[in-house]
C-alpha cells in the first residue's frame, strides 16, 4: 500500500504556522527536504509576532485544491491553527503530539494536515510524529462512513 512516503519526491507539502511555531516549522522543512519531500513554506518566516490564521488560511487553499497532497502546521498549542485548518470543507487537520496520534489520524480519519503543539512537543517526537504520519495510511471500511458524516451538510 502507498504513503505519502513512499515516493517522497511526488509528494508536495504544505507547511505553515505562527511565530510559536516558526523554529519548529524550520527543522520540520529540513528534515522533509533530507527526505526528499516538495515542500510549500506558506509562513510565518520569522519569529516576529503574527497570527496564525494568515497562514493556515492559504495552507489549507493549496491542500483542498490538490496543490498540495498535504499539509504539516503548527502553532504554540496547535489549537489556534487547528481550528482554522478545519473550517476549510476539504480538510481535516489532526492536533498530534505522539508518532502513535499521527498514525491513527490517517488510519481512522484520512487526515490531510498534521498539526503539532510546538510550545508542548519535544522536536525529536514531533520528527517521529511527521514519519509516522506520513508512513500511515487510511484504513477505509467503516472509517470511510464517519468521515464521510463529518461536513456540515448545506
Ligand atoms: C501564540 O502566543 C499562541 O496563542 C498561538 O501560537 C496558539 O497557541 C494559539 O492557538
């Protein structure tokens, strides 16, 4: 079965957080780029302080338009950026802060942004937490019914 891992250099990466969350961000885009990841920086590009939805906003744009297979965000909690992720129908952003989290976002909800407390999440587990995210992949079966229930219908 594919992952976004197993052919890293198709797969483009939409990245973005706020000021919390730029450093780790930062090690984040290394780390894929050794990997042989495409990554998209949609911001914040310092430590300066700023607010979260200006980048998650555009992030999540380029991941329902399919610019983007999927996205890596973070803010200090991961609540803030999380919350405006999902207002976004073709989205669903998973707060993570364990390898074991991250596998069961995809395997049960066919997460497409993985978001981290980067304020609570040691940088070596947040490392584990993106490999484990993109090494999962969406179980199907009964979990395609409950994601299929989750849009608010018109
Ligand atoms: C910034 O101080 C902080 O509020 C933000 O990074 C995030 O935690 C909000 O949800």
């Amino acid at each position: 079965m594919t992952t976004f891992a197993s052919n890293p250099s198709e797969i483009t990466l939409a990245l973005c957080s706020d000021h919390a969350g730029y450093e780790l961000k930062c090690r984040v885009i290394e780390y894929l780029g050794s990997k042989g990841y495409k990554v998209r920086d949609f911001g914040t590009h310092s430590v300066d302080s700023c607010d979260y939805p200006d980048f998650a906003h555009p992030a999540a744009t380029a991941v329902e338009r399919g610019e983007c297979q999927a996205g890596i965000a973070m803010c200090g909690t991961g609540n803030g950026i999380a919350m405006t992720l999902n207002k976004h129908a073709g989205v669903r952003a998973a707060l993570c802060w364990a390898p074991e989290l991250a596998a069961l976002a995809r395997g049960h909800n066919n997460a497409n942004i993985l978001v981290m407390p980067a304020r609570f999440i040691d940088p070596q587990v947040a490392i584990a937490t993106v490999d484990a995210f993109l090494e999962s992949n969406f179980e199907g079966g009964r979990h395609e019914r409950r994601i299929a229930k989750i849009p608010v219908k018109q």
